[in-house]
C-alpha cells in the first residue's frame, strides 16, 4: 500500500493528512502552530501517523502547502494553499466552482474548473478585518472564547453592525455596541456579517458560481456559514472539518504527483526549491 | 571580472545608493551638469551631446521614508511621483542642475509643475510628445520641440551643440541600445543563463553611469555569459507587462523567478531602451531623433499610436519569445497601466482560449513584504503544472 501526507502549516494550526493511494483519509492531525516549525510539523505527521497506523518510512511523498510550506525541511514539494482547497474541495463536493476560505490570517476565493485546478482567485490585501483573527480579537474584547463564538453568534436578534474595513477601528465600534449594553450575541454576529460582505466582494471578483463550498478554520463557526448564506443568498458548502480541506488537497496533489513521477520513472521534485531545502 | 561578481557590485549600488555615482561624478567633473529623467522617454543624446550626464531618476525605492511628499499628493497618487518629490525635498536630488519630464500621465505633468515650484535652481523641462502620429505635421512638429529643447540645454550648459556633436551622440546610445537589445536576447533565448534580476541591475546601472562606461559594462557582461551554461529548469515561461514607468522592488523580480517563472520580456526601464533599432545617424540629428520617436520606438502604454494598437504587440510578443503564460504587473494607482490591462483583455481571452493564461498582479515601489505576490504568482504557475 502506498502512503501519502498533505501537511498545512497554517498561521494558526497545522494540519495534517495521511491518505493511501485510493484516496482514503487513513489519519489526520491538528497542532497549533509555534514558531518551531520543523518540530511542530514533525509533531502533527506524528500524530497522524499513529492513527493511520502507517510508518514514517511507509511515506513515499509529503506535500506542504500554507504560509510556512516552505518551514518543513522533510517535504518533497510545496504548494500554494490556493492550489491545494481548489483540489480538496471538489474531491469532497465535486460539483463546486467555487470556494471561500477564510482562515487565520488570509481570506481568500477560488474559482475552479471540474479538475479542482484553479481557475482565478482573489485574495485578501494584508488587512486582518477580512480573517478569522479579527474574530478571535472580537471574542477576546466580549471575553467569550472562540469556540463558542459560532454557537453564540446563532443566537443574534438584532445583528449589531460593523461598519469599518479596518480592524483596529472595527474594534473601537465594537467596544462602542458594548458600552450602548448590546448582547454579546448581537455584536458577534455583526462581526461575522462584517467578514461576509467583505467575502462576498471577493467571491464577485472571481465570479459567483452556482454551486460555492466555504473551506478554512472559521468555516466551523455556524454563525458565520448563516451570515455567509444569507450574503450570497444561497446554501454553502462546508464539510465537516473545513479546516482540513487544505491538508487534503495536499495529499491528494501528492498522490498525483508520485503518479506522474512513476509513470516518467524518474524521481524528482518540480520545482528546484524543495530540492535546496 | 566575473559576471557573477560584475552583477553583485551594480546590485549592490542599486539597493544602496543609487545615485551617489552622479552626484560624485559632478564632483569630479568641476563645471559639468547633471541632468535628471524622470520617465519614460527621454532624448538623452541631447543631453548628452551638450556634455552633461542623463541621470534616470526612477523613484527612491523601498528604503526611502515617504515624510514630506504625502503632505502634499493625495493618496490616490502612484508610489514614483511621491518618492521623486521626497528626494528632491530631502536634498537627494541636490546634484541635478535640471530635470526632465513629458506628458505620460496627469500626476507625472504635474510633478513637473511641482517640482518647478520647489525647486527654482533647477532647470525643470517639460516634453510635449506628439499624441497623433498620423498628421504629416507630426515630424515637424516633435522636431521643433527637440530643438527648442536643444536651446534650453545649450544655454545651460554654455555651449553650442554641431550636429558633429549630436551624432556622436547618437552612435554612442545606439551602441548601448544595441546591447542591451543583445542581453535581452541573451535572456530571452537561454534564461537559465541570466535571471530577470541580472539583466535588470545591468539595464538599470546604465540610467546612472556615463553611456560610455555602461557600454563597456554591457559588453563585459555579455562576453562573461558567453561562459554560462546552466542547465534549464522546469519553470513555466511567461511575458511580463506593465512595469514601464515605477519599478518593482529587485527582490520582487526575484521573487517572481523564484516562484517557477523564467520571464522571457519585460518592459522595465522602456525609456532606456526604446528604440526597436538603431537611429539613423547620418542627416539632420534632431529630425532623425524626432521621426525615431514616431516611427521606430518600442510599443508602450504611454505611446499613443492609432497606427498600432497595443494589443496586437503584446499578442505578437506572446508569439515571437514563444511564452505559454502573460503576467501583467502594474503598480498602483498608475492609470496608463491600468488602462491598457483593459485594452488588453481582448488579447488576454483570445491567448487564453488558445490555452495561454494570465495574471494580473499590482506592486508598490515601496514594498516590503513579497509574500501575497509570491503565493499568487506559484499558484498561477501550478495551475499550469498540475494540469
């Protein structure tokens, strides 16, 4: 049996997924990441493995995709994030065009073509209004923790809007809420219809497709999937851990790759960089 | 010395202090004047024929601090007329005796009114280029406008120019000109044997050196790429547009290499090398300059010719290098770039259904962090790779 890993170091978490050659998820693992990122990575593999049950050595390929792909020194390629969701999210819903991921620092949308190969994409300039970490912002200023902001959010009557595009500001308007007595609940579902209008100007910018699948850590937030729904005026897409997506993306390109590399009969890497590493 | 080493010492110039060498050129050279040339075209020969040295005052790059020009623009102004004003208000600029601009956009013909209105020891000079290249008028008319330039420099410069002089002149940048179209044929035929990054610092050093010293810059590294023989990569080859007037940051260039592109053509530093082959030198010199402007310079997004249109180039270029990809780099807020990307789209769909995509990417002169730009650029080029 062959074994391949998709590893996504993300700002936030890293994660990992272990996939055989009939594109089974044998294992997956989630790490918060640390500045350590070989030994974070190795940690998340490990933790992967074990569930598997597969060995290091049993690996005949890791791809790394996320802001620190080119931090884990073990991979044989690296790839955009981009390039993997488009992958991950229509081997889980094939009929997507079209995908939204926000995770901790980035937000971004993808356009895709059946394959799952990227068509266009857009993402997010260097601001964090339009990320998950303005939302862990807001939940640490409402001193609610972040796994429970989704749920919380849900509950909103009377959404509290949040009108700045910059994060500081936004912020300072949800401190405003606050001192004018609004719910915890009201004002978190604001925020998270701040992030999906801010979305939703991206998602036009590569173009609204029919069927959209939402990727990416706050993807797990309920609240923000109603606010997303009720923005683009239709159902979304979100499996059950969004978060992965990206890790299987990975492994699915890794898997495709040690294809064409056997078929070629040669061993080599596409790009010269994952050599130098 | 080696080409390797020829190239990490203009590089090093470049990202240091670029224009220490002008300002100690004039040191050395009691009495002689500096003349700078804000872009895009400049007839540097006329400069240059009077005996001054054509300085290319291109920006300050990433490392200059925006403080005084802000106060001044609004935030809608492109990053190169800023930073051009901030050198002149920081005093970088103290060693021009003049400075040149011409009519590429509104901020950049408002610069030159700024620039008159802050700077009253310096000679400021404005280009009125032809914006209609089919009147019969228009050779007439570009030729009179060189000449009543020609006035201005000999009256600064205390000298009467002989079309002796003006040819001289001529022959000088058409060598440098000739070379430079050599290094990018050297690039465009085997770019595993010399980065974009490479050819760039050799194009660039040649806006801060007398013409005399870049050609024989030109041709040292010329012969010392004869002696490279790298094997290529598997990198995806693409054409790059856009970047005619603010430059991006080096490590941007190198960044886009990095992320899987050999980059066959550019337009950088157009003005510089804006002449498709040689001028004819013998003649009227300012007529041959002026009919070289309307008939044989490069194709660019702030050249009006209805004759040519943009688009049909840019598809030519596709063709000629032979690039499976275009990437359209345009700095912020520069409106000729920005508009000439939807003239090009057309062109852009009809490469794309014959399976040649493209990217479109923004820059800052003063950037820092290439990251966004980096991922983007590997995205597009595995979107190509894992077909």
């Amino acid at each position: 049996m062959v074994f391949v890993a998709g590893v996504d170091m993300g700002a936030k978490s890293t994660k990992v997924v272990i996939m055989d050659d009939q594109k089974n998820m044998r294992g997956k693992s989630a790490v918060r990441t640390r500045p350590e990122f070989t030994a974070v990575a190795k940690e998340a593999l490990g933790l992967a493995l074990d569930q598997a049950g597969v060995q290091e050595r049993e690996l005949s390929y890791i791809a790394t995709t996320g802001f620190g792909r080119y931090n884990v020194p073990f991979r044989d390629i690296q790839i955009t994030e981009i390039t993997c969701v488009g992958r991950g999210a229509v081997h889980l819903f094939p009929k997507t065009r079209c995908i939204l991921d926000i995770g901790a620092q980035s937000t971004r949308a993808i356009r895709v073509l059946e394959s799952g190969k990227v068509r266009e994409f857009r993402t997010n300039d260097k601001c964090a209004a339009g990320a998950g970490g303005f939302i862990e912002r807001a939940a640490k200023y409402l001193e609610v923790k972040i796994e429970e902001v989704g749920e919380l959010s849900l509950r909103s009557d009377q959404p509290q809007t949040i009108s700045s595009v910059c994060a500081v500001l936004a912020e300072s308007e949800i401190i405003n809420h606050v001192s004018n007595g609004q719910s915890v609940e009201n004002i978190l579902y604001g925020v998270h219809q701040s992030l999906a209008s801010r979305a939703l100007a991206l998602l036009k910018r590569v173009g609204l497709e029919e069927e959209i699948t939402f990727v990416g850590g706050v993807a797990r937030q309920k609240g923000m999937v109603k606010a997303l729904e009720e923005t683009v005026k239709k159902k979304v897409n979100v499996s059950e851990e969004p978060q992965m997506v990206g890790a299987l993306g990975a492994a699915l390109l890794a898997l495709k790759r040690l294809e064409k590399i056997r078929q070629n009969g040669r061993e080599a890497p596409i790009k010269e960089e994952a050599r130098v590493a | 010395m080696s080409i390797d080493g020829l190239i990490a010492q203009y590089k090093e110039i470049l990202e240091d202090s670029p224009l220490n060498y002008a300002a100690q050129w004039k040191a050395n050279h009691p009495g002689s004047k500096v003349i700078g040339c804000y872009p895009i075209f400049t007839p540097v020969e006329l400069i240059h024929a009077a005996g001054m040295l054509p300085v290319g005052i291109i920006g300050g790059g990433n490392r200059l601090e925006i403080a005084h020009a802000d106060s001044r623009f609004q935030s809608f102004i492109c990053s190169i007329v800023k930073s051009t004003l901030e050198l002149g208000l920081t005093g970088k600029l103290h060693f021009l005796d003049g400075i040149v601009f011409h009519s590429i956009c509104d901020p950049a013909r408002n610069l030159a009114s700024v620039f008159k209105r802050n700077f009253p020891q310096m000679m400021v000079e404005y280009i009125h280029f032809p914006q209609n290249m089919t009147s019969r008028f228009t050779e007439d008319y570009l030729t009179a406008e060189y000449e009543r330039l020609k006035g201005a420099y000999e009256r600064l410069a205390g000298k009467t120019l002989t079309d002796d002089d003006l040819q001289r002149s001529i022959r000088l940048y058409n060598e440098q000109r000739r070379l430079l179209r050599e290094l990018y044929r050297v690039r465009r035929e085997t770019p595993q044997n010399l980065s974009t990054a490479e050819s760039y610092v050799l194009t660039r050093v040649g806006t801060l050196i007398p013409v005399e010293e870049h050609i024989e810059v030109l041709k040292e590294a010329l012969a010392g790429l004869r002696d490279r023989d790298e094997k290529p990569k598997d990198r995806v080859k693409v054409i790059l547009e856009g970047s005619f007037c603010e430059q991006p940051p080096l490590e941007l260039i190198e960044g886009l290499e990095a992320a899987g592109c050999y980059i066959l053509d550019d337009d950088f530093l157009i003005g510089w090398r804006w002449f498709v082959e040689d001028i004819p030198v013998e003649g009227d010199p300012i007529r041959n300059l002026a009919r070289a402007y309307i008939d044989q310079s490069v194709y660019s997004g702030v050249k009006h010719d209805s004759r040519e249109p943009k688009a049909k180039h840019l598809i030519d270029k596709v063709r000629e290098t032979g690039a499976s990809a275009v990437v359209i780099l345009a700095a912020k807020f520069c409106e000729p770039a920005l508009f000439d990307y939807a003239l090009y789209r057309r062109a852009l769909e009809k490469l794309e259904k014959e399976g040649i995509p493209h990217l479109s990417l923004e820059f800052e002169e003063k950037m820092w962090i290439f990251d966004k730009a980096r991922t983007e650029v590997e995205t597009f080029v595995e979107s190509m790779l894992f077909d």
